[in-house]
C-alpha cells in the first residue's frame, strides 16, 4: 500500500509540474517571470529526486553467484567490450527519438490550439486553463499505467 501511495503521490506531483510549466505560458509579455517559474519546476524536480535517493536504502555490498562462483563486488573488474557499428541496437533508437519527437510536435501543436481557441473565445486566462487540462490527462492516462504496473509488481 506504501508503494502506490508513493506512486500516486509521484504522479500528482508530476502532473502539477507540467501545469505549471504549461501555465507558465501566461507570462509571455513578462519573460522573467516565465523564465523564474520555469526554473522553480525545475528545482521542485530536482529537490523531490534528491529526496526520493535520500530515502532509498543504500545498496548493500554482497557477494553475487554466477554460475556456482561466488564474487565478491570489490574485486571483479570488467572490461570495456567493443561494439562494432552493427552490435548497437540503433534502429530501437532511432524509432524512439521520432516517436518522441512526433508526441512532442503533437502535444504542442493541441497546446496552442487550445489556447487560440480559449483566447478566441474570451477566456481570460488561457495558458492557465490548458495547463490545467494536460496536468489531468497527464494524471489520468501516466498515472494510471503506472499505478497499473505498480499493482502488478513491475
């Protein structure tokens, strides 16, 4: 029960962090005050993850099996492996990168017809109003594959 209070915890900070950033568009006219609410996301984030690892248990030093040999952490050394231009999974990546890139496009792209749309129609806050709406998609759709896979064990 910890962990998903933790991951629902996680994922409303999450979505919080994307409304306001999104929100952040408001202050076109003033870009400092943007640019200063940008950068406290920013280290809201940074402070949350520096949390998160001072919480974590710190990784205990214990021998490892493989193979019935028993290795102790200190003293194993791996060498680097050379990888030939075939070896790397580069086709993975590249997918990855335009599928990110396309989602990217494409979130911004409805980020600023829903703005022109809400400006158009005399909203008086539009930015906030958008912000507002991708912080619950993102909550409802992210949150909820997660909270998923948190309850499956993954």
């Amino acid at each position: 029960m910890k962990r998903i209070a933790r991951t629902v915890g996680s994922e409303l900070f999450s979505a919080a962090c994307g409304g306001a950033w999104i929100a952040a568009r408001e202050f076109d006219a003033r870009p400092w005050r943007r640019r200063g609410v940008r950068a406290g996301v920013v280290a809201a984030i940074a402070a949350a993850e520096l949390l998160r690892r001072h919480r974590e248990p710190p990784a205990e030093k214990t021998p490892t099996t493989v193979r019935g040999l028993v290795l102790a952490p200190d003293t194993v050394t791996l060498e680097p492996t050379r990888h030939g231009p075939r070896d790397l999974p580069w086709r993975p990546l590249v997918a990855g990168a335009v599928v990110g890139a396309g989602t990217l496009y494409g979130w911004r792209q409805l980020e600023n017809r829903w703005i022109a749309r809400l400006a158009a129609r005399g909203h008086a806050r539009p930015a906030v109003a958008v912000g507002t709406r991708v912080a619950l998609i993102q909550l409802a759709a992210v949150g909820a594959l997660r909270l998923a896979r948190r309850r499956r064990g993954d």
